[in-house]
C-alpha cells in the first residue's frame, strides 16, 4: 500500500493545499490524501481604484498588497483543525505577471508588470537574440518585461521614467531580482528570494528541455539569455512542480500554521497547467479545453511544438509536454446576441430537437449546423472582435436555436481545426479525450456539437475545474515525491 493510501485509510491524516491567485481574485482548495477536496476559502482583490497599463486596473494599495492580504486571508479563513494537518502548499498564478524586488529582503520595488501588459519597446530587442518562434518573442513575456524595466531605469540604479508607473511608486535597488506572479506568493511563506518552477519560467527564456546525461530534461536557461545585461536578476532556483522548494518559515507564515516546522512549501504553476491537473489526467493524447470568453487548448505529448508566431508554446508537466494553443473565439460569440436564460431556453430546443430526430440512424446523425462563420480559423488572435461580429452578422439564420447551433458548431470546429493542426505541428498524439473546463462546459449539446467535429473523440466536462484544486494535487505529489499528480485508483479507493 502507498503512502498516500495508508495516510487516507487513517483518521485525521495529511492535508495538502492549493493557493491560485488569479486576476481578480484568489482561492485556497485543501486535499486529503485520496485527492478528495475537504476545505476551500475564497478571497476578492481591493476594489480597482485606477486603469492601469494593461487594462485590468489596479486596486487599492497596489497588486502586490492585494495579493498579499488575500493569501493571508486565505488562509486565516480555514479552520484551525485544518490548518493544523497541513504538510504542504503549492502556489499557482497568471502566466507572464513579474514583479521586480529587492533580492535582500523581498521588497517589492517596481509596481507589478500583469500577464497583459505589453512592453513593445524590447520586442526588437528579443527578437534580435531569441530564436525564431520563441516564446519571449511576445510583447506580453515576463522576458520583454525584464527587458524594458532594465533599460528604462538603467539597471535599478534610478526610479521609473514611465509615464503609466509615477517617479514615487518605484525606487532605485542596488539587487534586483525578478519574481513571478506565484513565485513571489510563494516567497511570502519560505522567504528565498530567486525561486521558481518550469512553467512560469517558460515566458522568461527559461528551456525546461535542456540538459544532458543524468540532468537531462532538469532544465536551465540558455546561454542567449545568460549573456544579457540582467542576467543576474533572473531566479535562478527553477524547480519542476510538484517538487519541494522550501519551509513555511517565515514569521506570518508561522502564525497561520500551527505545524510550521513540518510545512513544506511545493513549486507550483501557472493558472492555466494548474486548471490542467485539476482535470486529473496525464496520459498522451489527453486534453483539456478551456472554454470561457476565449478558448483555450492544451495536449498532453511525448513531443514538444513551439511556435511564437502561431501562438503555441509547450510547458513541461511530469516527463511529458502540454502542447497548448488559444483562440480568442469563444464565449463572448455568445454573450453578444444571447443572455443567459435565452441560452438555456434555445439550447433545450436544440437538444430536444436532436434527441426526437435520432431514431435508428442515430450513428449516422448529424447535429452540426452547415454553417461556419470562421472557415479555415485556427488558434492565435488574427481575428479581430469587429472581424468576427461581422461575420456572424453576415449570415444569420431567422431561426434564433439555428443561429446558436451556427455559433456553437464554427466554435466547435475551430477547435477541431486547432488540435490537428497541433498534431500537424509535431504533437506526437492526436486527442483520444477532451475534458472542457469554464462555462462552456456546463453546456452538454455544445459538448456533443465539439465531439462531432473532431469525429467522435470523448468530450465531457472536466470533474474538477478549480485551478486550486489542480495546484494542490501539486502539493500533494511534492510531499509523497510522486512523478504525477494524479491519484491511482488504489489511493482513491483507500
């Protein structure tokens, strides 16, 4: 019996914890040791007091205070019978937000750069030393951000010159270091400046690939990136996730968690491979389809398929790659011709009507609209909202159910298209199941309309959709040093 198992077969055994710090907020999701969430905790950022440069706005006291107020609040919220069998925690956030801090001391001195907001001024720059197709070659990479903050205050040595971040909010450091989004959460419990994990490093250069003989594959920054100006600033401790980083050793930690001492702190992730793991699968060919205002894919392969240009790009999760792609046409199709309970209402009609058509041809039957507002549209974002309004407003059906049945199926087969199009790229699998997290997936003749277009491949709505949960099943595999963090059936059934 494993570990994990005995521990689930005793009474009052281990908890693991999830922290995911999103953009408007945070959750906390506990596991036991069968992978079963026991406690969750919820906490809302400051109210936004300006717009700030990437559009989400900034709230109260800045992004860095309301993220540290909402992990303590997190986790002061769970009880303390909780927080006493916790043995570890693992931290996910927004991909591409970075924080400049002081290395002594962790001091946030630069307002935090958000995983949207753009710095154009290094693009040039980057593109000149990263490879073709690289990851970093995005105005939005935590790289071109580390870039432009460099020049822009020569290195730390003056306050901010932008015109978006005042002169009085950024001081001059003499020991910059950058932090991502998680990392710096995570700081705030095991207090080591310069400690992050493969897929939040990903946007920054760092190449989990890289390595030979016995370090194969432990990853490690290129040497293109290793020769740039701040080299020195970039954290240099880069851990797969799920494995351990630290202890819950600093004083605020010590005051929420009764065990400190025994508190391991576990690298985590970014919000999207941590609401990956939530689905609970790992195996080639396994996939998961985020399906809210955008659309967002990632595959589970043996081989890795990078290409900036067409908005695809690889994070490496326990041996194998996440292949993902995203599209920005989603949801929001539906959100601006339909409201929520014209939703229900339309897609009863056209399940209904499916349903009462089948009969003995029911293998044969096709529930696809004929139409397709985005013929030959793949991943990335070449088409614009006003493109892409226009399109449905060129054709519209006078039935309302046909018009959502268009809707729903040119999404559908731009997923469709995506993920061969990822297998065409070099993904060493093409999808054997699909599991759907956001509000998509509440909608089941949607999910039908999507296993169609891609020829009869299982899609079913994820059974656990919480980025928190997929990061404390992190937490988990750290504290046992599993090599997944999917629980086997023998540790379920405990």
């Amino acid at each position: 019996m494993s570990a994990a198992a005995k521990a689930a077969s005793a009474p009052e055994g281990p908890l693991f914890l999830g922290l995911d710090f999103g953009t408007s907020g945070a959750r906390c999701v506990a596991v036991d040791a069968r992978g079963d969430a026991v406690a969750e905790t919820s906490a809302k950022y400051p109210p936004i007091v300006d717009g700030g440069k990437g559009g989400d706005g900034i709230p109260t006291g800045g992004w860095a205070e309301a993220w540290r107020g909402a992990l303590w609040s997190l986790l002061d919220d769970l009880p303390v019978d909780v927080r006493e069998r916790v043995v570890s925690v693992a931290v996910d956030g927004t991909s591409g937000t970075a924080l400049v801090v002081n290395g002594d001391d962790g001091s946030v001195v630069y307002p935090p750069m958000l995983y949207n907001e753009k710095r154009d001024d290094a693009v040039d720059a980057i593109a000149g030393v990263a490879p073709e197709g690289h990851t970093t070659r995005s105005a939005s990479s935590a790289l071109c951000k580390l870039h432009s903050w460099w020049f822009e205050t020569e290195g730390g040595k003056k306050a901010s010159a932008n015109a978006a971040v005042p002169p009085g909010e950024s001081v001059p450091v003499a020991n910059p270091k950058l932090l991502h989004h998680a990392d710096w959460v995570a700081y705030l419990l095991h207090g080591v400046v310069g400690v992050t994990d493969h897929n939040n490093a990903l946007k920054l250069g760092f190449d989990p690939g890289l390595g030979n003989g016995e370090n194969e594959r432990t990853g490690a920054y290129p040497d293109w990136i290793l020769r740039q100006p701040y080299a020195a600033m970039l954290p240099m401790t880069c851990l797969a996730p799920g494995t351990v980083a630290g202890a819950c050793v600093t004083t605020e930690a010590k005051k929420r968690f009764p065990n400190a001492e025994r508190v391991r702190v576990v690298a985590g992730t970014t919000d999207s491979v941590a609401a990956f793991a939530a689905a609970r699968c790992s195996d080639c060919g396994d996939c998961v389809t985020s399906l809210g205002s955008s659309l967002a894919l990632k595959l589970v392969s043996e081989t890795r398929v990078d290409d900036a240009a067409a908005g695809v790009y690889s994070h490496r999760l326990c041996g194998k790659w996440l292949v993902g792609g995203a599209s920005n046409l989603g949801g929001w199709l539906l959100r601006s011709h339909f409201d929520d309970d014209e939703l229900v209402k339309l897609t009863a009609e056209l399940r209904d009507e499916a349903t009462s058509s089948l009969g003995s041809d029911a293998a044969k039957k096709t529930i696809l609209s004929e139409l397709d507002y985005f013929p030959g549209v793949l991943m990335g974002f070449g088409l614009s909202v006003e493109e892409a309004t226009k399109r449905l407003c060129s054709d519209r059906p006078e039935s309302d159910a046909e018009f959502l049945r268009a809707i729903l199926s040119s999404v559908a087969r731009v997923e469709a298209r995506s993920y061969d199009t990822l297998v065409s790229m070099g993904a060493s699998h093409a999808p054997k199941r699909v599991f759907t997290a956001g509000g998509g997936a509440r909608n089941d003749f949607w999910s039908s309309l999507r296993s169609e277009a891609m020829n009869g491949v299982f899609v079913a709505k994820s059974p656990f959709t919480e980025a928190a949960y997929g990061t404390a099943l992190l937490a988990r595999m750290g504290h046992y040093g599993y090599d997944t963090y999917v629980p086997s059936p023998e540790e379920e059934d405990a």
